[in-house]
C-alpha cells in the first residue's frame, strides 16, 4: 500500500522525535510491505521564520491532501524567542490552532496507559500502581475557550482581557458519540468530567452527553467535577476507562495522567475529524528545555504513529508490531532520561528509535 503522509517536524525536539518516527514507520514498510511517502511541511516557529506566517493556506491544502499528517511539536521559549514579540495571532500556537481547525479535528484522543515496565518511573504509590491503569483521555479539540471571543481592552483605564468559552450541542454530541463508539471497544464506562456545578456550557455538555448515552445501553455513564476528576486521577487511576471532556480540561488533565504513565514524553494522541483522516503528534510540547541534546524521549511519537496506521490506515497488525517493539525495548531495560530508573540503561532519542526498529517483526 501506498500511504501519503504529511510530515511537520515543528520546533525544539520536534524534528528529532519525528524522525525516530519517520524510521519506525519506514521500518515497518519493508516488514510489511507498504510504502510510506512524505510531504514534508513548515508549521509553527520554522514556517514564520520561513513565511512570516506559522501556518499558511498552501500548507493546509498540502495536509489536506495527504492520507494523514505526523507532527512533531511547535513553539519555543517565551522567555527568549523572538516569535513572541509577535501578536498572538501570529505566533506558533495560532499555527497549530489553525490546522486544528481547518481539517475539523474535533475529537482528540490521548491514551494513557501504565506499561509493567514503568511502574519505576510513576510518582505515584506502589498500591496505587499496582495492576496497572489503561484510560483513553477524549479531549474536545475544535470549540470552547481555545476559540471563542478573545479581547483585551482598557475599560475605565483598566486592562480587562475577556476570553469565552462556547459549546453548541452539535459540538458536544459528535464527540460525545465518539467517546461513546470507543467506550464500546473498550471497557464500556464513560467518565464525563465538566463544570456543570458552575458553568453553563459544561450544564449543556452533561444534558446532550446524556442524551447520546441514551443509544449505547451497554456503556455505564458517570459525570464527574472536573476538580475532581484532577484528585481522583492519582488517587485511583484504574476507575477510568474513556474520559470525556473538553477542551481545556482535556488538555490539563492529560498532562496530569502523562506523568502518572512515567513521562509526557509516553503520551501519544490522534486527532480525528468525521472521515479516516487525522492528524498524529504527541501530547507534549517542544520542550525548548532540551532540543538539540538528542535525549528527548521519542516513544509518544512512535506511539503517535502506530495510531495513525491504526485509525487512518487501518493497519491493526503493524501497529500492534510497533505497539510491541515499544514494550519489548522498555523490557530490555532500556530507557530515555525522563523515564529512567535504577538499574535501567540510558540511552537517547536515536538510539530508542533504533532499538524500537529492531523489534519490528512481521
Ligand atoms: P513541554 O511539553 O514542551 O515541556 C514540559 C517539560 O516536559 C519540559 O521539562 C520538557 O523537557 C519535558 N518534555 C516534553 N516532551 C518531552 C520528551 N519527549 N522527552 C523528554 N522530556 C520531555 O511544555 P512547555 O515547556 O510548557 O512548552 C514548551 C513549548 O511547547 C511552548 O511553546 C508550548 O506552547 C509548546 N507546546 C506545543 C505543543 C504541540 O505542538 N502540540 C504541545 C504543548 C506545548
Ligand atoms: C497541546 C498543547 C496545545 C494545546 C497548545 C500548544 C496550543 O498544549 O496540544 O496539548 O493547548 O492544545
Ligand atoms: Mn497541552
């Protein structure tokens, strides 16, 4: 098979974690016979330095027209970029807010999950980690606060910023149904996590996700305050099947549950829309903090990519093969820094991708 990916390294570890991906997925080519051909494409930081803009509109008719995009990470060092002295339209995050948008994915899925090997690298109690925890984190990715009105303005000689959080109830039901769909393969329990004790939109999201839990009998639904939600993350993680929420909370909360799984350097995601298309990167950021060292963990991302063979290709058996390779290689005891424990071998992020290829069986 012949499968046209759109590559955007990003910024910071970006490019370094894509291509340990990039060797993955060629890896996984010549086992199975498929082949994998990149475009690749400027977001974030790399294309203002290069356009001016972090997103451009060739850019997102380039992804469109890919079977499905792989993304590193983007954006820098507030402290010290210059892209932001820019205006916040302008800067690296708009980018990916942008693509976000354009392609309609509204339903970003985050899983997390406590592989046997890890357990070293958790924070989090012996008792509380024992037997593990396997959650998948539905992150609404397209409404609320991320793109609702925005301002800042003087009133009365007082700077007032406004930002608004907006759902309607076609937003929340198309990704409550998809939460729903893969609660089904799942464990068949949804944990709906909002505001409703003070927000309007999360008193809308609770109505319509009742409503669409109507059509799955079989999945138990259970609400739950989002401050909550944050406490019972680290007190029992193995109540969590599908967590659905949204935007913002989503985006917290799975940073939360990345570090319960060793590091955010584990945590892959997809980000769907209605079709086979989606767009793949790991939850984290560019971590200005260590680009260019070669030790940023690449494994959220070669996780990232075995979702994408998955979801979009539907390429169960190559993304189990990498799914595998990844289990083995932490078996071995090999480990990047962020997941590093006693008695493990340190190794960086070429040579985690080189070991995860070795493992690459038909
Ligand atoms: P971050 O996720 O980049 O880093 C937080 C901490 O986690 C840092 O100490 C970093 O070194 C560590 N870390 C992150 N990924 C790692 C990996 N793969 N291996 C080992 N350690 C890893 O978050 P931040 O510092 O708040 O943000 C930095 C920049 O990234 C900002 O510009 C932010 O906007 C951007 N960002 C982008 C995305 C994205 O592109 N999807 C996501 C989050 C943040
Ligand atoms: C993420 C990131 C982004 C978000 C930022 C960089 C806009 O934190 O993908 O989790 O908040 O969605
Ligand atoms: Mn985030």
């Amino acid at each position: 098979m012949k499968l046209k990916i759109g590559v955007i390294k990003g910024d910071g570890i970006g490019p370094e974690v894509v291509n340990e991906a990039m060797k993955v997925l060629d890896k996984v080519g010549v086992v199975y016979g498929h082949e994998f051909d990149y475009t690749q494409l400027l977001m974030g930081g790399a294309s203002i330095d290069t356009y001016g803009v972090p997103l451009t509109d060739e850019t997102i008719e380039l992804a469109k027209n890919s079977d499905a995009v792989l993304l590193g990470s983007i954006g820098g060092d507030a402290k010290t970029s210059p892209w932001y002295k820019l205006e916040p339209s302008k800067r690296p995050e708009a980018g990916l807010l942008k693509i976000r948008k354009a392609l309609n994915l509204f339903a970003n899925l985050r899983p997390a999950v406590l592989y046997d090997e890890l357990k070293g690298a958790c924070p989090l109690k012996e008792e509380i980690t024992e037997g593990g925890f396997d959650m998948m984190i539905m992150r609404e990715l397209t409404g609320g606060l991320y793109f609702g009105e925005r301002s800042t303005e003087e009133k009365n000689g007082v700077l007032t910023a406004t930002d608004s959080l907006t759902y309607t109830e076609d937003e929340i039901r198309r990704i409550a149904k998809r939460g729903f769909d893969i609660a089904m393969k799942r464990r068949k329990k949804v944990t709906s996590v909002d505001k409703a004790n003070v927000l309007d939109s999360s008193r809308l999201w609770r109505k319509v996700v009742e409503e669409v839990a109507k059509d799955y009998p079989e999945v138990t639904l259970e609400h739950m305050l989002v401050d909550n939600c944050a406490m019972q993350l680290v007190k029992n993680p193995r109540q969590f099947d599908v967590i659905l929420t949204e935007n913002m909370f989503g985006d917290i909360l799975s940073d939360e549950a990345s570090m319960m799984t060793g590091s955010i350097g584990m945590l892959a995601s997809a980000s769907l829309n209605e079709t086979k298309f989606g767009m793949y990167e790991p939850s984290g950021g560019s971590a200005p903090d260590i680009a260019g060292k070669g030790i940023a963990n690449p494994i959220a991302t070669i996780l990232s990519a075995a979702m994408m063979l998955r979801f979009s290709f539907d390429l169960d058996q190559e993304a189990d093969a990498i799914e595998n390779a990844v289990e083995n290689v932490l078996k071995d005891g090999y480990r990047t820094i962020d997941i590093m424990s006693e008695g493990k071998v340190q190794i960086g992020t070429a040579e985690m991708g080189n070991k995860i290829c070795s493992y690459i069986t038909k």
